[in-house]
C-alpha cells in the first residue's frame, strides 16, 4: 500500500517535470520552421511560423470569441510565443491564445477551430505578426 502511493507520487512528480520540461523548451526557443507542435498532455506549443485556421464569429466562453472584429485588433501584434492550449471535443477544438499589441498590453483569446463549416479565417503567424487571411472551404 505504502509503494503504490510513493509510486504513484513519484510517477505524478516525473511527468510534471517532463511537462515543466517541454513548456521550458516552448518558451525559450524560437524555431523558424513553418509549422511546429510540440504536444504533451494536452499542451500545445506553436510558435511563429504556425498557421491555425479559427471559426469566425464564435465565442468559446472565456471572456472572446473569435470573431473578425477581434482579431483585426491584432493583426499587427508582436508575438514572441503564441501559447495555445488545445481540449479536442467531437467537433471542434479550442485555443487559448495571448497575443502582444502594439501599445505593449495583452490579449487572451480562447478561439473555437471548426473545420467542418465554410466560413474561416486563417490566421498566419509570420516574422512576430499576425495576419488575418478570409478561407473558404469547400
């Protein structure tokens, strides 16, 4: 009884130190490749180069949507890092997403991606800014 809790302790401190581990790498590095993901429990780390493709008009629940309007706000942001946290659900995923503006304050967005429906937003992280590019779908 005393060895599984120890181990069980000593597992969960392994795989905080693992996550610890990668959320330092997606922090202090920067990588010039087109798209790059580092995924580990449900973490997601994309970095500048990264193309998402974000639902227009949609509210995920945590204070924005991600609606056109918003996200013209940043499209001329400085992005260092742009953290997003990825939860899959059946049909869509969400991301909550910092960007920098120009003034030096900060944006939380959590934006909802949905690929099933036609009316999209690419959203492109290129050289620290963002550009804002309408998709459709077929």
């Amino acid at each position: 009884m005393i060895t599984r809790a120890i181990f069980a302790i000593l597992s969960g401190l392994f795989i905080i130190g693992l996550g610890s581990f990668f959320l330092f790498l997606g922090y202090t590095h920067e990588f010039d490749l087109s798209v790059l993901v580092i995924y580990f429990v449900g973490l997601a780390f994309i970095v500048r180069g990264s193309i998402l493709i974000w639902k227009s008009g949609r509210d995920a629940g945590w204070g924005y949507g991600a609606d056109e309007e918003l996200l013209k706000e940043c499209k001329n942001c400085n992005i260092k890092v742009e953290t997003i946290i990825e939860v899959k659900f059946d049909f869509y995923s969400r991301y909550l997403t910092t960007f920098e503006l120009p003034d030096g304050e900060f944006r939380t967005y959590n934006l909802r991606e949905r690929y099933e429906l036609s009316e999209v937003y690419r959203v492109e992280v290129s050289h620290g800014k963002v550009y804002l590019k309408k998709l459709e779908l077929t």
